[in-house]
C-alpha cells in the first residue's frame, strides 16, 4: 500500500482513498456492517452548532440551545475547552462531521472512529435497533424544525416556548421503553398528522364530552371508583398529549416532537461507556493496520498514537472515569482474554481461549448497554491497570472500602456496574389517577422508595406539568402531596 497522505495537508481524492482503504480493513478484517457513510467537512462555528442542538444535525429553535451555543463558543474562544474531531450522527446514511481543521492523519482517525467505529454501533447494538430507527430522523428533524417555526408565527414565539419549556422540563418522563417509531419519510408524517388529529378530536368528545355523567348525578360517586387509567402510566408526556381536554392539537404536536426526539436521543444515554470504546478500539486497530500495511509512515503512526493517548488517558485520581479510557480498556482486554488468558480467566469468562475473537467483540457490542456489559466483561486486569478503588464519603472524610486486588475486584466491578445503571435511573413518576369527572385533576405517584433518588424543583416540574394539562395537578411521593394549582 501507497502512502495515504503525503504531509499534514489533504485533498478530497486523498480522503476519498483513505476512506477505501479504512472501510476494506473494517470489512474484511473486522467484519464491521455499516450504514452507508455521508462525511461533512464543516468549519469550527458549524461545530459549535451542532453542540448546541444536542449533536443533530437540524434542529428546531428554542432559547435552551442558544444559550448553550453562546456557553461553547466562550469557553472555546477562552481555551478552556476544545473541539471534537469529529461529530456522528445515528442515521441512514449515517451522516459524519469533519472538522475542515483537521490534518491528514486526524481525518483518517475520525473516519475510522466515526464511520465505522459508532457507525456499526449504531447500526447493531441492541438498544438503537429495538428502540429507534435511524432511517426516520433526518427527515423528522426537518419537518420539526418547519413545524415550530410554523408554529411561532401563527400563535407568537412566546406561547411555542412555554409548551416547549413544559415539555423539555418532562421529557425524562416522555419515553416509551422497547418500542420502536415507525420510520416516516416527511410526506407521511405531514400525511399522518392530519389524520391523528382529526382521530384524536373523535376520540377526545366521545370520552370526554359525551359519555360525561352530570356532575350532580347520583352515579358520579360510582364512575370515580373506576380508576382512569386503569394501570399506572410510566409516559406522562405521552398521557397528556393523548388525554388533556382543553389542548389544541398544534400543541399536542409540540408534546409530540420533544417526545419523539427524545425517544431517539435516549439509547445514547446508557451506551456511553461501551460506544465510545467501541469506536476508539476500531479506530486503533484499524490505524495500526494501515502503519503496517505501509498506508502511514512512522512519523504519521506517531502522530495517531499522540491523539490517540490524548482521548484515552485519565489524569490523576478522580471520581469519574474517562468513557473512552475504560470502553478502550474493556474491549481491548477481551481480544486479549481470547488470545491469551489466564487459568482465572477461563474459569470466569466462558469466551476465553476462543479463537475468533472478531466474533466475542461484536457479541459485547452489539447485544449489552453500560452496566451491563460492565458486570458481564470488566477484568481483575482492567480493575488493576485502571487502579480502581471504591470510596464512601462519609461526613468529612473518605473511606476506601475496596482497592483493586484479585480478591475485591469483583466488588469494585459491581459498585462500578450499579452507578452505570443509576445514569438511566429518573424518579419513577407515573399517571396514577385522573378525576376525570370531578375536577379533573391529574395524580403522578412516585413508585420506586429511593428516597436518595431528587426530583429536581418539584414545584418547578408540577407547574410545567399542570401547564400542559390545563388542571390542577397532584404528585403523591414519599408519603407527601405536592399539588400544584393550574394558573397558579
């Protein structure tokens, strides 16, 4: 193989060919399945962007984003925080960003991150093939930003960033777990649209309007010992964009939106760990391929090694580990289990000793989420080369609890594995009762018992909550009600 670059400069003939060769590697050695790959070169204010809007690539407007737009661009400007390589996009095609800024050598290292590496991550864990559907999101992002912007200008700017507000303040209460969005090009989700509403206003007056029993009726009493729902609701936001009464449809589609967006967001939450290692194991192994197949000299191996150690490296002690330092950590020591285990390992891990190691890797990728791939794969080796260590903090002090050791490392791996799995942890909030013939106040309930577990600004979220259902609004949680009046 022929150099890929010949200096720090590139040209688009030469990204075109090292993207060739990348992908060979990716293929026939790593036996990576992609979506098809759409690389961007964008400019430094295109990057920050993009950070605003969560990643996206289109995005509708509200206040939240350019505040953390203007948040980004002073910490950059001051040189207190950097710039990605690169950006990615779960989509097909998967769309990836590449900072025009980069060199040669950071090019070929971010398409083999993000073009393969997330790419085929995206494409085959578990999580983002049962919960989203990357085929749907460009063209629903587009129609969202049209629709608020629609929106603003027919009802006014103000009243559209209330509904959003009220919304983004319960979206961690707006995902519906293991169901998938259909995929939508954006003529059927204008077309899909304007049938759901005209369904969901039938729907609305027959329950609401027409089965209503007279509030004086002798049988009023009878009807609000039926609950409604009749089972606890874990999507509040989906409750009450189907079943408030005096909510107009546009803003129902705004609930909608946010619901949507977040539904395909919510995968990446849990998958941190594991995606980013994922994409910085394939990365290496395939700019290690091309130093030895002769597509990098030394000079530009080096320079890959640099970057390399500058994402994966963790300074000092700290209470938060790098995701890119341990998912690297994790994925390159179960290659080596399979090579070259020890006699504890293959007691421990069923997959050592196992010659085709591709397989073991993409098995580890592609079916866990962060805890559990934790509790599944972490090492004695990983433990000790990372010098992890369980703290408590207690009052003025801390106490070590358990050190890296072949005797505790199962301890630490567990402690390790519980605060990944607390990420996706909310409090569970759910639709308990309605008065839906009385005064039609809405009841969440709060049914998990960790009290250590904060709601946030409870009278902040119950506002935002009875905004959008026009009624008065009631939250039964620790043996306590807050209750928070519409209006009020």
């Amino acid at each position: 193989m022929d150099l890929l670059f010949k200096d720090a400069d590139w040209t688009a003939d030469e990204l075109v060919n090292a993207d060739g060769e990348i992908r060979r590697i990716a293929e026939d050695e790593l036996r990576l399945e992609t979506y098809p790959n759409q690389f961007e070169l964008i400019t430094y204010e295109q990057m920050l962007d993009a950070y605003a809007s969560v990643g996206l690539p289109v995005m509708y407007s509200h206040w939240s984003f350019g505040r953390l737009r203007a948040m980004e661009e002073k910490g950059y400007r001051q040189g207190k925080n950097g710039l990605a390589y690169e950006l990615v996009i779960n989509s097909n095609p998967c769309v990836n960003y590449l900072m025009e800024t980069n060199t040669s050598v950071l090019q070929a290292l971010v398409i083999a991150h993000a073009g393969y590496g997330h790419n085929s991550f995206f494409k085959n864990n578990y999580a983002f093939k049962d919960g989203v559907d990357a085929s749907f999101i460009l063209d629903y992002l587009a129609y969202a930003k049209a629709y608020v912007a629609e929106c603003e200008k027919k009802y006014g700017p103000k009243i559209v960033e209330n509904v959003l507000d009220a919304a983004h303040a319960l979206k961690d209460w707006g995902v519906d777990y293991g169901k998938r969005p259909q995929p939508l090009t954006k003529k059927e989700i204008e077309e899909e649209e304007v049938k759901r509403r005209e369904q969901e206003a039938r729907d609305r007056l027959l329950e609401w309007e027409v089965l209503k029993p007279a509030a004086t009726s002798p049988d009023a009493q009878a009807d609000e010992e039926i609950r409604w729902p009749e089972s606890p609701e874990e999507n509040i936001l989906y409750f009450v964009e189907k079943n408030a009464l005096n909510m107009p449809n546009w803003k129902r589609e705004l609930i909608r939106i946010v619901r949507r967006i977040e539904q395909y967001l919510h995968p990446q939450m849990g998958s941190k760990v594991m995606n980013e290692g994922w994409a910085t194991f394939t990365h290496y192994y395939i700019m290690t391929r091309l130093h030895e197949k002769g597509g990098l000299s030394d000079g530009q191996y080096l320079e890959f090694l640099r970057s390399h150690t500058a994402v994966v490296q963790t300074r000092g002690i700290t209470a938060s580990i790098n995701p890119y330092h341990l998912g690297f950590n994790m994925f390159t020591d179960i290659r080596r289990i399979c090579e070259n285990p020890t006699e504890a390992e293959r007691k421990e891990f069923d997959f050592a000793g196992e010659k085709d190691w591709v397989s073991v890797l993409q098995y580890a990728a592609y079916n866990f989420r962060d805890e559990s791939f934790i509790r599944q794969f972490l090492s004695a080796k990983v433990v000790a080369d990372m010098q992890m260590a369980v703290l408590t903090d207690e009052d003025d002090y801390m106490e070590i609890s358990h050190v890296a050791s072949e005797d505790t490392y199962k301890e630490v791996r567990k402690k390790l594995a519980d605060r990944y799995l607390d990420i996706l942890r909310v409090p569970d909030l759910r639709v308990y009762k309605v008065n839906r013939w009385g005064d039609r106040r809405l009841i969440v309930k709060r049914y998990d018992d960790d009290r250590g577990k904060l709601l946030g600004d409870v009278d902040l979220t119950l506002r935002h909550l009875a905004y959008l259902w026009s009624y008065d609004v009631e939250l039964i949680a620790d043996g306590e009600s807050h209750i928070a009046i519409t209006g009020g």
